[in-house]
C-alpha cells in the first residue's frame, strides 16, 4: 500500500433469511437439492402469479435492525429492480429501494490494537435472490440456469464508507455474521452462499476529504476472499492514478486463482434499473406492538456476551472477543464451567486456553466446528478439573486430550486405562529425589556453590524418572529442600 493514500471501503452483505420457504412464494429453501426442483409458478414469472410476503422473513429483518440499533421503518416499500440475466426470468428482482425496513445502524468492531470502531450501516433491505447460471456443462460445454436460488430471501446489509484497512472489513464480516448467528436469522455459511459480500472500494490521498471513483467487486464468498480482493483493488487503482491515469466506475470480480480483480462490466446506478413500486405488493407496516413483541424475545448479543465474560469471569477482551465469535462457541465455554448458582467450578482462564488454543485447533485441522467436536463440554470440564487437582500434569493432559479427540472417552477412564494419574505422594518422590541426587553428586556439589540455574536439571531428571507423572509442584518444593542439605 502507498503510504500517500488511504483507501475507503464500503461492504453490501447479502445474508440469506433462514426461512423453510421464498420470499415471495412457498417453494422450499433448502439447500443442495437437484436443480430446479425448488422453483415454482411465481419464482418463474409466469403470468397471473402473484407474489405473497414471508411474515419470518420479516421478523428476521426486525430482529436484525433491533440487534444493530437501528430504525425498524413503519412503512415500507417493495419495488421492482429491472435488469436482464438468464437466471432472473421475470426480467426483474423485487427489493427494496427509497423506503427500506431498516436504517441508520451500527456495528462494532474489534481492532487489533485493542481499540474498538463504530461502523455505520446505512441501510438494510428485503429483496428476493436471484438463480444461478452454472457454465461449461456436458461435452458441448454447455451453460445452464438453476432457479433453485430464485426468490430466496435475502437481507441486503449495506455499511457506510467507513472502513479503511482489510483487517477493518474482514473483522467487520465477522461481527456481522456473529450477530446473524447470535439472532438466528442466518447460518453464515459463505461456502453454501448464504452469506455473500460485495465490496466497494476507493483510494484518495490522505487528507483529502472527497471520495475517489469507487470499483464494485462483486459476489466475494469467504472472509479470506473479502480482505485480498480489498487490498488488490486498492493497490490497483493507487497503481493507475500514480501512472497519470483515472479510474473507471466498474463492476469487477474477483478471481481467486489468479488473486486479482478483472473488469465484469461499467457500474450501474440506481436510475440504470428504472426502479418502481412493485404494483404486486402492498407497502409494508410494521406495527410497534410487533416490534416490541420481538423485542422481548431478542437473545443475548455478541457484545453484551462479551462484557459479561469479561466481567463475571475475568477474562481478557481477546479471549472474551474469540469465545463470543459464536453462540455454540459460548454455550460450550458455559457448560464446560460447570455453572453452580451463576459460579464456574472450573478455572475460566484455564479452561479457556484448552478451548481456544488446543480444541480450536484440532476443529479445525479436522474441518469441523464446535458442535461437531468429539470432545463434550463436560469431558473438557473434566480434563481441566483433573489438571487442577493435581490428577495430571499439563504435559500429561495434552497426551489424554489427543486419545479424547480420537475416542471421545472420558478422561478419568484414559487416566486409569493407562496408568496416566501424576505422582504426588511425597514420599515416593523423595526416594527417587535422593536417588537422582545420589547419581549426580557433582552437579548437587555445584548448585550447593551457587550455581542454581542447574535446578532445573534436577527437575528433569526426576520427571524423567517418573515417565513425566511426578507433580512438578511437589517436585519443586521437595528438590529445594533436599538441595538445601
């Protein structure tokens, strides 16, 4: 990145409603089905269909503006954006325009200088999918159009241009998806499409107030994707305007192979689609008693989640942030606590270095995620109580993890089955102290001189001698003492 000039970024979030049926019609949304299995008269266009709002995916956009503290409009409006692809067979998509259910909310971010920023989400709107044009099919490479997608509900988050880094905008996806989870409104499963990122990006000098030409990259489906296209758009048109030239107002897309953006088309504006009001469809009135009744049934957020790990259970803001990045992420940190009367009975801090550092990074070595774990949160519990007790070492409990991610047995049973439980009685470590002693008399000669930065040769040579199961509390405490003479 030129250190003369700053990019501005903005991020339009397509996030599909996790309703059974359309936005508009009764087709199934299911995903991986067989193609156009899952699109009926009206996802069609035929004539004389007439579309039927879905009330959940309403409530979904209420509960999504309530979560980011936005404005629910009491009336909105449905309109027709007219543009032609093989997949959108009425030749138009019904979305929102001048009068959207949602407006003027907020996100906020974590920074990795422990900073948080405010970004602004303009806009939030209803709006149907469109089908899928799938290419190179057959020996004549043919192509062809799946409208299993058309008419999926979507909700269209659009941010200010706020953002000024990649990182910005890839911790900002991931708060957003949070949210998503948090509410239940959509899974955030990029790879299935259910989340989709567009992303507008410019690049002005710095100090300089107005907004350079912005490049739409379109359709950008991981988190990875989002940050790489961001910095290459930016490079590229800092490139351009270094070399005396200007930049084009584009649609480009992403290619991954390549890692770079090519042009896909001029960027339209609004006037290019011609928007109407959908004469289908009335405006859309959203009551306060509905909006309140939602309300009431709003779960737990992101943020709020995170204070309160932060607060109850005294954990850093990282390790805070990582725990609250999923519910499912938070209710096995809960249950793995074992709450008694609000309590936890285990070493939050502990317990959360074996989530986030050791089963973190076996999920994902494996590809799954944390309700796929072979590992419960009780037996994890079980595993810190045991390090806690004294039952294990740390060295040790890495051992029975690894046979717990391969079994999913308890570790109590591990511990037993293979003789595992660490070594505390004090007078079996004094013999084998004195015996280590005994062998090594030189080196007791030199730490009684004051060399005592050989004691933790004495340490290891007791471990050793106990196949790594000697407490090394006890072995510390018992080894000065001897040592002392």
């Amino acid at each position: 990145m030129h250190p003369d000039y700053e990019m501005v970024i903005g991020l339009e979030v397509h996030a599909q409603v996790n309703t059974k049926s359309k936005l508009f019609s009764g087709s199934s949304t299911e995903f991986g089905a067989e193609p156009n299995t899952q699109a009926n008269c009206i996802d069609l266009g035929m004539p004389g269909m007439l579309p039927v709002l879905n009330q959940a995916a309403v409530s979904a956009g209420i509960k999504l503006g309530l979560a980011i503290g936005a404005t629910v409009s009491p009336v909105s409006v449905f309109a027709r954006k007219n543009y032609y692809y093989p997949d959108l067979p009425k030749g138009y998509q019904i979305s929102q325009y001048e009068k959207p259910i949602v407006e003027n909310g907020m996100v906020s971010i974590d920074l990795d200088d422990g900073t948080t920023k405010e970004i602004r989400v303009e806009r939030m709107h209803l709006e149907e999918d469109a089908g899928k044009s799938v290419h190179d099919i057959g020996l004549e490479s043919h192509s062809h159009v799946d409208l299993n997608r058309a008419g999926i509900p979507l909700m269209e988050i659009v941010s200010r241009p706020d953002l000024r880094t990649p990182e910005e905008a890839g911790a900002y996806m991931k708060k957003l998806r949070a949210i998503l989870r948090f509410i239940d409104v959509c899974d955030g499963n990029m790879e299935q499409g259910s989340l989709r990122c567009d992303a507008n990006v410019s690049v002005r000098k710095k100090g300089v107030e107005t907004l350079g030409t912005r490049c739409e990259i379109k359709n950008l489906n991981s988190i990875r994707n989002v940050m790489r296209a961001i910095q290459y758009e930016a490079d590229r048109q800092i490139d351009v305007l270094e070399d005396g030239g200007k930049i084009q107002q584009q649609t480009r897309l992403w290619d991954n192979d390549k890692a770079e953006t090519r042009a896909m088309r001029s960027k339209e504006d609004a006037h290019d689609y011609r928007y109407f009001p959908d004469p289908d469809l009335l405006p859309l009135r959203v009551s306060g008693a509905r909006i309140t009744e939602i309300r009431e049934t709003m779960p737990e957020l992101p943020d709020q989640m995170k204070e309160r790990f932060i607060e109850a259970y005294g954990l850093s803001v990282y390790d805070a942030s990582v725990l609250t990045i999923s519910r499912q992420n938070a209710e096995y940190f809960e249950a793995a606590l074992s709450l008694k009367n609000g309590k936890p009975e285990r070493d939050p801090k502990l317990l959360t270095n074996w989530m986030t550092v050791e089963l973190f990074a076996a999920l994902n070595k494996a590809g799954k995620d944390i309700m796929d774990s072979p590992v419960s949160p009780e037996q994890l519990s079980e595993l810190v109580s045991l390090i806690e007790e004294g039952e294990i070492s740390g060295k040790i409990a890495k051992q029975v993890f690894a046979e717990m991610l391969e079994t999913s047995k308890d570790p109590s049973n591990i511990v037993e089955e293979k003789g595992l439980k660490q070594i505390s009685d004090t007078g079996a470590l004094e013999e084998i102290i004195q015996k280590v002693m005994d062998d090594n008399e030189d080196s007791v000669e030199k730490y009684r001189n004051g060399n005592e930065r050989i004691f933790g040769f004495f340490v290891g040579q007791v471990m050793k001698a106990t196949q790594g199961q000697a407490n090394p509390g006890v072995v510390n405490e018992l080894l000065k003492k001897a040592l002392a003479g």
